[in-house]
C-alpha cells in the first residue's frame, strides 16, 4: 500500500473479493481492477466471468471454490499467501452470511498479520457485507440451522469466536468494518463505497448501515415488546399499533441486542472497535 494525497492508493493493492462472480461482488471486483488493484476474484462459478473479462485477464485471478470449506481456503491463502484487503461477498444475502464471513476473515488474518505495517499504522483492512432480507421466516433459521451443523459451530459459540477475532485484528492492526445492504442498493455506487472504506484508513471499527427502514418483525408488537422485556404501557402506545406487524428486528435469545451480543439476524460484529 502507498500513498496517494492521504489516502492509501489501489494501484497495486492485492485484493480479495468473494462472491465475485454476480451482484455485489461483480461490481466490486471490476471497480476496484479498473482503479489498477490486482484481484482475487473467488466465486464458486466463474465460467461466464473469465470469458468476460478478457480486458482484466491481468489484473484478475479467477479462483473457483466454496468459501465455507476449510480446506478450500487453506489451500487458497496457501497459493496467494499476500493479500491487502478482503470484501466478503459471498452468500451476502443468505442466512450463513455470518458464518462464511468469519471462515475467510480468519484464514485471512493469518496471512494479513504478516504485510508490513504501512505509513498509516495499518497492515491492511476487512470488509464485511451483510445483505438484509425482506422477511426473516422460519425458512431463512432453518437454512441457517443447517449451515451451522455443516461446519460444526452454533450461533453461540461462533459469536465468541468473532469477538476473539475482532480482538486479534485490532492487535495485527488490520482494519475491519460491516456494511449493512438492503436488497435495492444501487450496485455501481455500492462499489465507490467500498472503494472509498479501502482508501480512507481512518474508517475502522464500524457497523454501516445503508438501508433506509426498518427490518421486519415477524409478529405483533405486543409479542416484540415481551422479547425485547418492555412492559407494556397503554399511555403510551397508540391503539392502532398494540396488535399491528411492525418493522423492528425480533431478538433470537431473548434479550435486548448490544455491540457485542449476537442475534440471529446476518449482522456481523467483526467490528475491531475497542
């Protein structure tokens, strides 16, 4: 990484993006190899990919595999032992987001750890993205119940692992930031944003959020409130709201959500902010 009118310049910037191959990923990947970054574009599909970017073949790696197999990353980070920066894409808008998010962050700080600490303090930075559903239903726990067997981690037990983790980037000076993306976003100004969390090193540490309502709660407010542990207040709830759907999230474990307590909603906490 090196300078550029204070902000750390992509030229030559080694940057992985997961997820590559479609959506958000896709305009990832060709925004920040148009900027001179070289790209390690993983995806589980890129046969349509190479055949498209014939004008990227230098600056873009085309690397096939899932990213929710331990082996897969291991031989990966193995074969591309330098990386500066990481988006994880992958499964953004699927209910194992947290968990594929956290395996490639890991196997990611183990190579990270070693760059060399740039003029900023910083040894490079990790980007999160957390696509939000429409509706959580029983369909999207039961997928994610599933993935968690797959890998042999729960919700619980993952959340004490991704604080762990947080820790430990903040110590290798590895900056890391999640973004919250509604479904809509606008996938071309998406990617200047991530481009610009990649330039600005002073961005560290935060949960961004660009969705602009509220998610949506799948029972009634009087059922929100006895999860959240609210007593109800007549005085103060309108009578055309106390049995109406409204659009807030719905805790999982029963009690009220903070910075470092996991829910079962995608949002990653790999926010390094001590």
């Amino acid at each position: 990484m090196t300078k550029n009118t204070g902000k750390i310049a992509l030229n030559g910037l080694v940057s992985l993006v997961t997820g590559s191959a479609s959506g958000l990923g896709y305009h990832i990947r060709q925004r920040l190899a148009l900027k001179g970054a070289k790209i390690l574009a993983v995806d589980i599909n890129h046969k349509t990919d190479i055949e498209e970017d014939v004008k990227l073949k230098t600056s873009v790696s085309f690397i096939t595999g899932d990213v929710s197999d331990r082996k897969f990353l291991d031989n990966m980070f193995a074969k591309y032992p330098k990386v500066d920066a990481v988006v994880n894409c992958a499964a953004a808008y699927r209910s194992y987001n947290y968990f594929t998010s956290y395996l490639v962050s890991k196997h990611a700080l183990d190579v990270m750890k070693n760059n060399a600490i740039n003029e900023y303090g910083i040894r490079g930075c990790i980007i999160n993205i957390i696509g939000l559903q429409q509706r959580y239903n029983e369909k999207y726990f039961e997928e994610q119940d599933i993935y968690s067997k797959k890998i042999g981690e729960t919700i619980d037990s993952l959340d004490d692992k991704v604080m762990t983790l947080a820790e430990q980037l903040t110590a290798n000076r590895i900056r890391s930031n999640s973004i919250i993306v509604p479904a809509n976003s606008d996938q071309q100004l998406f990617a200047q944003i991530i481009q610009n969390i990649i330039e600005d090193q002073y961005i560290a540490g935060q949960i961004i959020n660009m969705e602009d309502e509220f998610r949506p709660h799948l029972g009634t407010f009087k059922e929100l409130m006895a999860d959240y542990h609210i007593p109800p207040d007549p005085k103060t709830i309108p009578d055309d709201v106390k049995e109406a759907n409204i659009q807030l999230p719905k805790p999982a474990h029963n009690k009220r959500p903070t910075q470092t307590t996991g829910n079962r909603t995608p949002l990653l906490r790999l926010d390094n902010k001590k």
